[in-house]
C-alpha cells in the first residue's frame, strides 16, 4: 500500500492502533485535517528530526556507557 500524504498515514497507523487508542488518534486527525498543508508538512519534517535526536540520543548514552 503506497502511503502518499500524511494524512494518508495518519489514517494507516490509526487503522492498526488498540481501541483503546481510537479516540486520541481520531482527534489528532481532526487536528491535522484543519491545518493547511504547509503545517502538516512542517510537523512531520519536526517529528522526524525528533526521532533522529532520540536515536542520536540512545546510540551516544550506549557509547558514554
């Protein structure tokens, strides 16, 4: 399944999520659905830059040990 906006894959990853999750995911949707799509890209770009400084993070901790 190719996944072409984030939205798409906001709507993919809620799909696989518990129920007790549902509810969260589904007002972040609707977060996202009112944001202009320079915004969503923005996040996403931010979300994936957090990531990498978490695994940054991880992999120096695993080296200073």
């Amino acid at each position: 399944m190719e996944i072409e906006s984030p939205r798409n894959k906001a709507h993919f990853i809620l799909d696989k999520l518990p129920d007790t999750k549902v509810t969260e995911a589904l007002s972040y949707l609707e977060f996202l659905e009112n944001l202009p799509e320079d915004k969503i890209d923005a996040i996403e770009e931010w979300m994936e830059n957090l990531g990498w400084a978490i695994l940054g993070s991880k992999v120096a901790k695993q080296d200073w040990e």
